[in-house]
C-alpha cells in the first residue's frame, strides 16, 4: 500500500473484507455501503441501507448530516459515493 502522503485513498480490511475510505478534512471518511456490507453480510447493502431509512423516520430525517459524497476509486474510475466519518458510522 503507498504511503498516506503520496495518496489519500485506502482499502481496509475488516473481517477480511475491504472497506474503502478516504481523507477529508483531515479526518478518514468510510463509504457507508462497505461498511453496511461487512457488519450485516447483504448482499445489496444500498438496498438495507434505503430499508434502514425507510424504517427509521429519524436516520432519514438526519441522513444529510450523516452521509457525505466523497470522490472514491471504483472499478469505473472516481466517483462519488455516501461515506461517514467514524462518528457517523458509530
């Protein structure tokens, strides 16, 4: 993996499974799905996600504050995708 200096992206492994993340504002930013994916098991973790919302009038009422875009590497190229900070995900 490079160096942090050299690039601000970076896959984690957690339960030997990749979370993407990011740097912004000085602080790693997670891409929300990943980390959905990995603590639940889905297999469409944007789908539990919208369920979780629907569910939850107060996690759609506070999403925005909670889900920042972010540019992220996909097998696309960059794009932007919902990430959280740690307190975000926590």
């Amino acid at each position: 993996m490079e160096d942090a200096k050299n690039n601000n992206t970076h896959i984690t492994l957690f339960k030997g499974k990749k979370i993407r993340k990011t740097i912004y504002n000085k602080e790693w930013w997670f891409v929300i799905s990943d980390v959905v994916a990995v603590l639940t098991d889905s297999t469409q973790p944007n789908g539990y996600i919208k369920d979780m919302r629907r569910r939850d009038p107060e996690l759609a009422k506070g999403w925005g504050q909670i889900a920042t875009p972010l540019s992220v590497p996909t097998d696309e190229g960059m794009q932007k995708i919902n990430c959280a900070n740690t307190e975000g995900i926590f």
